[in-house]
C-alpha cells in the first residue's frame, strides 16, 4: 500500500502568533513536491508542526499519516511510522558522534517494534553505515565526529542526508536543505537526495530558492503565501517563479491571505 | 604621572549576618578507651599506638564543622545523629556478608598484577603475583603492612594528610581499622594493574590508603568503594595519601560506590615530586552524603598531576568535592576536570582552587567544573578560585551548571529515540570528555552502567 501524508486545512501558531492559515497538500510515497514561498511564509512552520516541535501549537487541521492521527503522536512516534525531518538548523550533539548517534536511532525503533530485540548487531551496523556513507560519498571519518559539532554548512547538511539514508523514512521533509551551501555542496546534497529517491520515498521539499530544483527535479510545485498554499502545479511552476520571482503571487493574492 | 582617581562615595553599605548556629553540637559517644581497645585488637606496634592516642587528642580539641566554617558552608551535618554511631570495628560477633563477585571482576585490562579484598575492617582475600614480590612490590592490608614493614610505613603514613587537617582526618587516623599499603621500589615498573576493594558495613568504619612511588617507579592502581547493604546507615571516613617520587608515574582510579544510606568523609592528598606524574581519576556515584577533600600537590620541578572526576547523584545524595591543585615548583602543570550530573532533589558542591606558590613559575594550571542539573529541584554549585603569587604562569578555570536543552530532546526525538532515550543519550554525551580522560575500558563500563541505571530510575530511589 502506499504511504501518504495528508495535511488538511493545518492551522498553527507559535508564541500565540498564527503562521499557518489552513495548509492543505498530501505527498505520496514516490512523489516529489516542491515546497516554495517568500522568507516568512510559514514553509518551516509546516517542516515543524509536521514534526511536532513542542513550540508549534496547532490550533485546528488535522495531519493523516498512514492512517493514523499524526498530530496525536509524539515526535519519536511519528518518526517510527516512517516520517523524518532533515533539518535546516541542525544542533550540534556534544559528545556523541554520528555512529553512536545513528545506531541508537536504529535500536530505538527495533525496540519500538519488538521489546525484546538486542538491537543492530555491531558489524552489520558497522556494513550498512559504511555503504550508506559510500552511496553518499561522505569521508569514512565523519562517523567518529561528534555529531554537528564544529562542521560546515555542507557538512551539517551532507550529515542529515547520511541520517535519512540510514533510517530509510517513507515521507521525509527536507527544509531548507539547501541554504548556506555554495554551489559545489549543493550538488553533493542533491545527488545523496536524488541517490535515495525513488519509489519507497516521497519527499517534500522546503526551499526559498528554485536552483535546488536544478538538482532535485519535482513533479509538483506548490507556492506558499501568508501560511497557506496558494498555488500548485507541474515543474514549469518553479521555472516561472525562476523567471518572475515572487512579486506576481504576492500581487495576485495579497488580498486573499490574512494581513501579518 | 599620577593618574587623577576618583573615588565614588559610599552611598549605602549592606550588612548581612549570617543566621547564627543553633549551639547544641552533637559528638560521638567513642572515647579514649574506644582508642585503647582498638589498638589492642589490632595489635598495634607501639608508635602507631601513640599516633591513634595523639590524633584521639586531636579530634576531641578539634570542633565539629558547621556551615559557619568556610569549607562546609554548602554541606549540613546537622541531621546525622553522631550519638547513634557505634564502633563497629569493636564488635567481635559482626559478621559482614562476602563482597560479591562483580567487584571482583578486573576494571583495568583482562589480568592484574594482585587483588586485595578488605571488608568489615578485614582482608577477606588478597594475593599478589610472585614476579611483583621479588621486585620488593608491596602491595598488602594496612594493619599487615604495619607489622611487616614499620619502618616503610612509619616514614611514610602521614607524608601527605596529617591528623591535624581536619576532625575527620583526626578521627580516621584515631580510629583506622584497617586500608592498602602499596609500595612500589625505586624504578620498578608494575606493567599489570593492581585492584583494591574495601567493603564497608555495620555503623562505622575507618580507612586509610597509602600509595608509595618511589623514584623512577610506575603503576596503576584501581580502589573501590563498596557497602554491602545499600540502606545501612554507615559512618565512613578515609584518608588517602599518594606519594609520586621523582620521575615516578602513578595512575590511580578511585571509585566510590557506597551505598544510598552511608555518611562520607575524606582527606585526600598526592605529593607529586620532580617529573613525576599523577592522573587521578575520580568516581562518586554512591553515598547519602559525601565530603571529600582531594589535593595534589606539585612539589618538584616538572611535576604533572591531571584530576578527573565523575558524579551523579539521585534522590537526596549530596556530593560535595574540594580540590585544591597546588604548584610549590616551577614548571608544573595540573589539569582538573569533574562532570556530574543531578537529578531529583540532589545537590552537588565542587570548590577548586589553583593555588600557585611564589617563584613557581612557568606553571600551567587548569580547572574546569561542568554541571548538568536534570531536575528543577536538584542544584549544583560550582566554585572555581585561583590564588596566584607567581607573575609567569598561566591558569585558566571555568565552571558551568546547566540543563538538558530542548531542541536537542527534540532533534534526537525526531530520529525516533523516545524522550528517556534522547535525555540518556545526551547524559552520555555530556560525560563523554570525562570517559576520554579515563581511557580504561572496565572502568567506563563501570560508570556508563551507573548512568544508565541513575538514568532508568524512576522518582528518589528509595
């Protein structure tokens, strides 16, 4: 059966202030949408709410994952159904380096589902760790860094990918995967996405700028404005967002989206 | 040129009193004849005879501390009924159940060059392997040593604590019972670790350690701590002396697990000489209360001392360490670092000071006091202090008490950790410099155990 996530009519705020209006979108096991918009918008509200950041509050929608009510989940759970995050921002673990991190993800979901389950043998962690870092082209020493801590922009990001390679999710949201990388990280980032596309995974993809989309090719494009979707279509959408920027969809729909 | 100051007038001077002590001090009921029985039983030579009665002396002129005194500003004594405590060593029908075997288990490497078991005051087991015997190791009880070795014993017990410090310096060396004597001749290098372990139970028991290098010598040394009952109300005080000769090379790990019910008190001291090298690892996982004074003094030219040390405390332990990293000679480097971490209503104390002593320069003195304070109720006081009297040194400190943040709860969380595997996960994390440090694989076993059981527990434990 295929996984979907369906948002509907998604309401959130964060520190009593309403950011999304009623977000309406379902992603598909397989797809690939394109989540753009104008700084402020609420996209990484969404990543967030989706996620179940303690901050966001949701104030009405519902968030269907599989079935279940994914709003009435804890994040640990929602990530066990199949749901990941790549992060814009990710914090830097003291202490903990990316291996140990990795397989306590792992462990935790193998209890999860069985309670009696020792958890990822040590080498065939260690062989799945090491293809997943070769299929993502990441330098064998990343997995004894503690985890962020002191890496670039590229490297943070290239890490969330390793993690999303490693946990295999069915919906992952990748939010602003692509800021603060040059042009070469860029393209590192984008073939580790592209690498682990296909079929098992749907993905939304969060991102301010259309060059991601170079990379990362979407079939569907939806536009972001004042905490709602206020426009969606094919792969051209982004290209004439490319051509015209933002201010034709700010003109056309100013009236309709609550004033901030 | 003299440069126009202006002084501020004082426009407000605040007073504060602290709240006077309530005057009635409780003692311990032992007396001089307690003393006099001791030795007795021990069957002391004479002069260790004499030193009990000189440090009984001591310990009666001596006041018991309050939170007036400096030192104990942070630490009540107040509740512990001194008058209830009987002297268990003087209790010949005591039968002290065997300290099970997981103590027994080597902390450092696969082989040991010698175990010792003291428990309820007695050896229980002990041998030493026969190569370290016929390099003139000695690595015996305290009491055997004392009959065996006097005249090692007599010049060195004493080198490093001296009754005089404190009352509980005074009671332990009135009322020791028994300890570890381990002596290590000139250049002889003990390549297998040596493991010591003193179980203490019934009312009260007293200890002392000492660790002899001679010039050129070097060994590992791992001692732990145990009760065996982890409700007994115990009284337990301790004196540890660690003498680092010249170009010498000690690593000692102290650990100390008591039980959730036992009252500590120690004065610890490492006298560290020229190029001779200390690291020192500490543990403190158990006790109701712990008040441990731990110094390292650098004596000689190019001495080296690195202090590591681990807590946790639960419920309503309370964990105070006092370090003092003293430089008496230039070109001397100490490197102190504690971590712990607290939950429920605990509360921990560190106080270091880095004293460097005029013309003791080209020293490098670090200390850095790391707190992670798990509940809203627990707290952790950290108090770092530097007294420098040389002008070509260098000493750095830091000291931080803080929390568990919940973007990292919540970024682990989104890797599908459920919230107590995310927090365990962190507290790992947090302790993981300290692991680095102690760099013993049985030992950081030990620990992470101790964490993970701390971290599975819920409410106060008892």
């Amino acid at each position: 059966m295929t996984t979907v996530l369906e948002i509907r009519n998604l309401h959130v705020s964060v520190a009593n202030k309403q950011i999304l209006n009623g977000v309406n979108l379902t992603v598909k096991q397989g797809e690939v949408h394109a989540l753009m918009g104008p700084n402020g918008t609420g996209k990484s509200t969404l990543a967030y709410a989706l996620m179940g950041h303690p901050h966001y509050t949701v104030t009405a929608g519902q968030v269907i994952f599989k079935g279940a009510d994914l709003l009435e989940l804890k994040p640990d759970e929602r990530a066990r159904l199949g749901l990941f995050l790549a992060f814009q921002y990710p914090v830097a673990i003291p202490g903990v380096s990316v291996a140990n991190f990795l397989r306590t993800s792992i462990n935790a979901r193998r209890r999860a589902a069985n309670a009696e389950d020792k958890g990822m043998p040590i080498p065939e962690f260690r062989k799945m760790l090491k293809s997943k870092m070769e299929l993502l082209k990441v330098s064998a020493d990343f997995a004894g860094r503690y985890l962020n801590e002191g890496f670039s922009g590229g490297e943070k990001k290239r890490a969330e990918i390793l993690q999303m390679a490693t946990l295999e999710p069915e919906i992952a949201v990748l939010d602003e995967t692509d800021s603060g990388l040059d042009i070469d990280a860029l393209r590192v980032v984008a073939d580790g996405v592209n690498a682990l596309m296909g079929p098992k995974m749907g993905a939304l993809v969060i991102t301010h700028y259309q060059r991601l989309l170079n990379y990362i090719k979407p079939q569907f494009v939806h536009i972001m404005l004042g905490g709602k979707i206020v426009e969606s279509g094919g792969p051209d959408l982004a290209l004439h967002l490319e051509e015209k920027g933002y201010d034709w969809v700010r003109e056309k729909y100013e009236d309709k989206v609550e004033a901030k | 040129m003299t440069p126009d100051v202006k002084i501020a007038p004082i426009k407000r001077v605040i007073i504060t009193t602290r709240k006077t002590e309530e005057p009635k001090l409780a003692s311990l009921n032992f007396t001089e004849a307690d003393v006099k029985a001791l030795s007795k039983i021990k069957k002391d030579p004479t002069w260790l005879a004499k030193r009990r009665l000189d440090a009984w002396k001591k310990f009666a002129s001596l006041p018991m501390p309050t939170l007036n005194d400096e030192a104990w500003r942070r630490t009540d004594l107040r509740s512990f009924k001194w008058n209830d405590v009987q002297l268990s060593a003087l209790d010949s029908k005591f039968k002290p159940k065997r300290v099970p075997a997981t103590y027994l288990k080597p902390l450092v490497g696969k082989e040991q060059g010698g175990q010792l078991v003291i428990n309820a005051g007695k050896i229980e087991s002990g041998g030493t392997a026969s190569a370290l015997k016929r390099k003139g190791v000695i690595f015996t009880d305290l009491l055997t040593a004392a009959a065996k070795h006097p005249t090692l014993v007599k010049k060195f017990m004493g080198k490093a604590v001296a009754a005089s410090e404190g009352k509980f310096a005074a009671l332990t060396e009135a009322m020791m019972e028994n300890g570890i004597f381990l002596y290590v001749p000139k250049k002889v290098e003990v390549t297998l670790p040596l493991h010591s372990i003193i179980s203490v139970s019934g009312s009260s028991r007293f200890h002392r350690i000492l660790v002899v290098l001679e010039e050129g010598a070097s060994v590992t040394y791992v001692h732990e701590l145990v009760s065996s009952d982890n409700k007994e109300k115990t009284l337990h005080t301790q004196i540890v002396e660690l003498l680092v000769g010249k170009n010498a090379n000690l690593k000692f790990v102290e650990l100390q697990s008591l039980g959730m019910s036992a009252w500590n008190f120690t004065h610890e001291r490492a006298r560290v000489g020229k190029d001779g090298k200390l690291d020192w690892i500490f543990s403190a996982a158990g006790s109701h209360l712990t008040k441990n004074f731990s110094e390292i003094d650098l004596d000689g030219d190019g001495a080296w001392g690195r202090m590591s040390g681990f807590y946790f405390a639960e419920g309503d332990q309370h964990l105070d360490h006092d370090t003092q990293q003293n430089h008496n000679a230039p070109h001397t480097t100490s490197d102190l670092l504690f971590k712990g971490a607290l939950r429920d209503q605990s509360r921990s104390v560190w106080q270091g000071m880095i004293h460097v002593a005029p013309g003791a320069q080209k020293t490098d003195g670090y200390q850095a006091n790391r707190n992670l304070v798990l509940s809203k109720a627990a707290r952790a006081d950290s108090i770092p202090g530097l007294e420098i009297m040389a002008d070509d040194v260098r000493c750095t400190h830091g000291a931080t008490v803080g929390q568990l943040e919940e973007e990292h709860i919540f970024y682990l969380m989104s890797r599908g950790m459920p919230r107590s595997e995310a927090e365990k996960v962190l507290v790992d994390g947090f302790f993981d410099p300290i692991m680095q440090r102690i760099a013993f694989e049985g030992v950081i076993t030990r620990l992470k155990k101790q964490i993970l059981q701390k971290m599975s527990e819920s409410g106060s434990g008892e």
